[in-house]
C-alpha cells in the first residue's frame, strides 16, 4: 500500500524498499509517528508547513479503505524512525 498509493513518491522510508525515496515529505527514516497520528494523517492529509515542506499531503479517506488506511498507518507507525527493512515485505514482495 505504501509503495502503490504514491506514499513513496513523497516519503522515504527503508522498509518500504529501493523505490521510497521520495524529495518532497517528511523523511519517516528520520521522524518516529504514533500510530493515531498515522491514521489521522493518512486519512485526512496535512497542510503545507512552509518553509520546511511546501506541498500538502492529500487525504486519502475518499481512495483507500478503512482497512487500508489502518495498514498504512501501522506499517509507517512500526518503521518511522528507524532504519529498519522489513523483512517480511522483502519475502512477500508487498510493503504495507
């Protein structure tokens, strides 16, 4: 999910594989996110926080299921701010 619905294209994040590196976001590696804000961020998207990051994160309430979103949440939730892979999507060829 992170991988297929353009998390990586904004986001960096090591367990999501080679392809999450993206210019835009906040670097997950780097910044520890809390389950609830995952959810809620994932969900509703964030405003731009000028000078630091310039573009919005858009909500994804209207494209993903519930289900989804709280995948999405757990995976950045269990991986941001480490350096972790995750093993188990290496194996499956999915990263939540």
């Amino acid at each position: 999910m992170f991988n297929s619905y353009f998390c990586a294209a904004c986001h960096t994040l090591k367990a999501a594989g080679p392809q999450a590196y993206g210019q835009l976001g906040v670097n997950l590696n780097k910044v520890k996110v809390p389950y609830p804000v995952a959810e809620a961020a994932v969900t509703n998207g964030l405003p731009a926080a000028l000078p630091l990051y310039p573009t919005q994160m858009v909500g994804y309430k209207n494209v993903l299921t519930k289900q989804q979103i709280q995948d999405v949440a757990s995976f950045v939730a269990k991986y941001a701010g480490t350096y972790k892979t995750c093993d188990e999507c290496a194996s499956s060829g999915t990263s939540s």
